[in-house]
C-alpha cells in the first residue's frame, strides 16, 4: 500500500484528506497538536481498513518531525507528504500595523519552515519510492493583496516559492501546491470571526486533490475548484 504523511490532520481539511486517501488504499502517518481529535480521525480513516498511525505533537519541533518520517518507515515508506498544518498569526485575523511579531514569526514557522524541515526529513524516502509527491496547501491570499491576510499570505506565498522550487531540484518527485479555495473551516471562522457566509465543507474539494494523485500532471501550482471541474 502506498504511504503517506498528512500534518494538520485532526480537523478540516486535513482530516477530510485523510478519509479520501484511507478509502483508496492508503496506508497514513497523521500529525496534529491535539491528541483527542487526532485520535477522531484514527477512528475514521481506519475504518477503511488501512493502517493509520497517529503521531500527536507540534510539526514545528524537529524531533516530532523524524518521528513521522519513523513512523512512516514503518509502515513501508513515504510516497505522498501533505504540509496542511497551518498558523494565521492572530486570531481574528488583523492590519499589519496591529499584526504581533511572534504571531508572524510563528506563522513562518509553522507554515514554510515546518514545512521545509519535514520534506528534507522525508527526502531519502521520497526519492525512493516509485512515484513520490509532495504536496502544499497553498491560499489564494497567497496571491492576492487581501487587507488582514498579509502575515499568513506571506508565509503562504514562501511556501509556493519553496515548493516551485523543490520541484526544480527533485526533478523524480511531483510537487504540488494547492490552493483548495474558500472552505467551511475551523481556521476560517478563527480568522474571520465575523463573516458567516456559507462555505463548503472540506470533503467537496477532495476530490481535486485524488485528482492530482491519479493523472500526476506537472509539478506546480493548482486550485482546488479547477481539477474539479477537469480544468489547470
């Protein structure tokens, strides 16, 4: 069974990925901060019949980085490593002027640096495998000037910039950036508390990432919204 590493699992996104890769066979490695919702997920995914294993703790910690790629070993290596672990900077979401510098600095941490020091722990086995990946989880304030968004759309638009790059230096792999579009989030509701729009729950754009996985286009960076719809 092919393996993959997904952070930022317990909730959103991450957990939806999780389901959708367990119901087609894979084999998972799942990260998140909290203990009690990772485990949720487990029991979830699991039910597929895969094996799931739950590694709680901070992806920003360079020793709780090496025991998800362990853990993944484990299981028979890493084919796909999902960087979905995300950090706003303030919660609710604000200017620039206001933005704390440790919530900036933590933003960066957990969204690009994290990111960085785990696929350069998962890079031996990465190569290894038949066909390994490394996908991100971009945003569109990424690359868009959103008024609020600057400190989390900056570590974003590093994390694009890493992964176009990675993509030039590990010619073997398929690296992909995703921007998933606006979801029904946890993270959403923390950065605009205010705004009660309807959104659409994570599960709906799974299927563009399955998309991804299946046809292995080009390295690059994609939109959710548009491998749903058949388009690049």
């Amino acid at each position: 069974m092919p393996v993959a590493i997904i952070t930022g699992a317990s909730k959103g996104l991450g957990r939806a990925l999780a389901v959708g890769l367990a119901e087609r066979g894979w084999d998972l490695v799942l990260d998140a901060r909290g203990a009690d919702r990772l485990a949720e997920t487990v029991v979830l995914a699991s039910a597929h019949g895969t094996r799931v294993t739950a590694v709680p703790g901070d992806v920003t910690d360079p020793a709780h980085r090496a025991e998800l790629v362990a853990a993944a070993w484990r299981l028979g290596g890493v084919d796909l490593l999902v960087h979905n672990a995300s950090a706003l900077g303030a919660e609710p979401l604000v200017r620039l002027a206001e933005l704390p510098l440790e919530g900036l600095r933590r933003a960066l941490e957990v969204n690009l640096v994290a990111a960085l020091g785990l696929v350069q722990e998962a890079l031996p086995l990465l190569r290894a495998a038949e066909a390994g990946a490394v996908l991100v989880v971009s945003s569109d304030a990424a690359a868009e000037a959103y008024p609020t968004w600057g400190g989390y759309g900056a570590s974003k638009a590093g994390l694009d910039r890493l992964a176009a790059v990675l993509a030039e230096e590990e010619p073997g792999l398929r690296v992909w950036s995703v921007d998933p579009g606006d979801m029904a989030t946890e993270l959403y509701a923390a950065a605009v508390p205010d705004d009660d729009d309807p959104r659409p729950e994570p599960k709906t754009v799974v299927p563009g990432f399955l998309r991804l996985l299946e046809e292995r286009p080009a390295s690059g960076r994609y939109g959710a919204p548009a491998l749903l719809e058949g388009r690049r």
